[in-house]
C-alpha cells in the first residue's frame, strides 16, 4: 500500500500543481471543472446511487451548470460563495448532531442538494481566486495543509478529548488547536510577505481562523457520509490514496468560504490600503 501510495503520489503532485498554478482563464476552469466532476462522481455514491449510468446522469448534469455559470458570467460571483457559507452551517448542524439529525439529510435526494452547495462553490472559489493571482489560491492550499499537519502532529502526541467521536474517531479538539497554530504561523508570514498592513493583517488572520475551523468540517463531513454508506473510501480512483474526495474534503470547504472572505472583506481592505 505504501509503494502503491509513492508511484501515485508521483505522478499526481506535479500534475495538479501543474494545473493549478500553470493554467488560467478558460484552461485553469477546465481543470479544476474535471476535479470537481470527479468529485461528483464518487459524491453520487456517497448519496446513495450506484447504477453507473445514473451518476453519469449527475456528472453530465453538474458540467451542464458549470458551463451555464461559465456562459452567464456567474463562474466568479459572490452569490454561490454565499450559498455555500449557508450550506456549511446547515452542514455544521449535521455533523455536531450526528446521527441523531440524520434523519434530516439520509434521503437521496437531499444528499445530493447537500453535494450541489458543497461541490458548485468550490469551483467558483477556485477561479475567483486564481482570477485574484496565484497568491492567494496558494495560500488557501497551504492552509489546508498546514492544518492537516499541525493537528496531526499535535493530535498524535497531546491528543485526548475528541472532536466528534461518532463521526471521525481519530480527530482531537488538541490537534484542531495544533491545525489553528500551524495556519496562524502562515497566516503572519504570508502578511509580512505581501507587506500588509496591521489591520489587513489581523484580518487575515481572523479570517485565516475562521477558514481553518471550517476546513475540519469539511472533513468531518465526508467521514459521517462515509459513515453512513459504511465505506472507507469515496472510491479508488487515486490508488493507495482512495478517491478524490478522500483528498479534497477538506479544500471543499475552505476554498469558497475563503474566496467569499476574499471577495468581501480581503479585497476592499487591499484596495482601500494601496489607495491611501
């Protein structure tokens, strides 16, 4: 399994990294529109269908918005960031109150309205912050990972009092403070990098915090739905790494609401800063 989890490491790493920070405009929305349909195909397992040509169904469906997005201008809007900061909250609901609330979300049909405001905004969130520069999308994917590390480290080595026992066992409030710390440290080198201002500064990393938190959600997330199928993985698409949604859980999340947080807030702070 590790040999198997190396090669495709390998070959993935510096293909999405290729893609991501290689690509812009109408290629980078291909690009990240083929993950995230990826993504919608191991999601229409997590909601219950099966049948191979149903989830084609929904994939062809998903790609048919995203190019009506992509045609009316809505690709780079606010409105789906929105969406989807309402749609974690309801999440947040689910999770905290797992599995007495289940009965609110196991229908199909639901699970798949909970996979359309998780999935469609992680695509916008992503080209409204390619179409920012590559800063702030690498930011946002550092964080990310910085999170994973610093709770892993720290959940492994001071980790006592669980996060959410019924959801995802493993996960510690000691490693989320572990993740907190990492993506603060971030938050001040990326500040004093850009050469931000103090109040731009503290914002970020409020901000930082706040993306952070819902970026464990996201996980907590896939793991109850992975609970409820009684499945390990999304799917093996990624061998040794299991399914696409096994690695973006967490992005899903962080990714519109910290583009959103760009949009309203970063944004008219850097713009306001560069014109005093």
């Amino acid at each position: 399994m590790l040999k198997q989890r190396i090669i495709t490491a390998a070959w993935l790493a510096p293909l999405v990294l290729a893609g991501l920070f290689g690509l812009d405009g109408v290629a980078f929305a291909l690009f990240t529109a083929l993950i995230v349909l990826l993504g919608t195909w191991e999601w229409a397992n997590l909601a219950g269908i099966t049948r191979t040509a149903q989830r084609a169904q929904l994939v062809a469906g998903m790609a048919a918005l995203m190019l009506m997005m992509w045609l009316i201008d809505a690709a780079t809007s606010a409105w789906p960031l929105w969406l989807a900061a309402a749609g974690w909250l309801i999440n947040l609901y689910w999770v905290t109150h797992y599995p007495a609330a289940g009965q609110q979300w196991q229908a199909t049909s639901r699970r798949l309205a909970m996979g359309l405001w998780v999935l469609l905004p992680c695509w916008v969130g992503f080209n409204v912050l390619r179409e920012s520069g590559m800063a702030w999308l690498l930011f946002v994917l550092l964080l990310v990972w910085c999170a994973d590390i610093g709770a892993y480290f720290v959940g492994r080595n001071w980790g006592k009092r669980k996060l959410a026992p019924r959801v995802s066992p493993g996960k510690s409030w000691e490693g989320v403070y572990g993740g907190l710390a990492a993506t603060a440290i971030l938050a001040v080198v990326f500040a004093v990098w850009l050469s931000l201002g103090m109040a731009s500064s503290l914002t970020l990393i409020l901000v930082t915090a706040v993306v952070t938190l819902t970026s464990v959600l996201g996980d907590l997330l896939e793991s109850m739905l992975k609970r409820h199928r009684n499945i390990k993985d999304s799917s093996q698409l990624l061998p040794g790494h299991g399914g696409v949604l096994d690695r973006i859980d967490s992005l899903t999340a962080a990714i519109p609401l910290f583009a959103l947080f760009y949009l309203e807030v970063l944004m008219p702070m850097l713009v306001q800063g560069q014109s005093l």
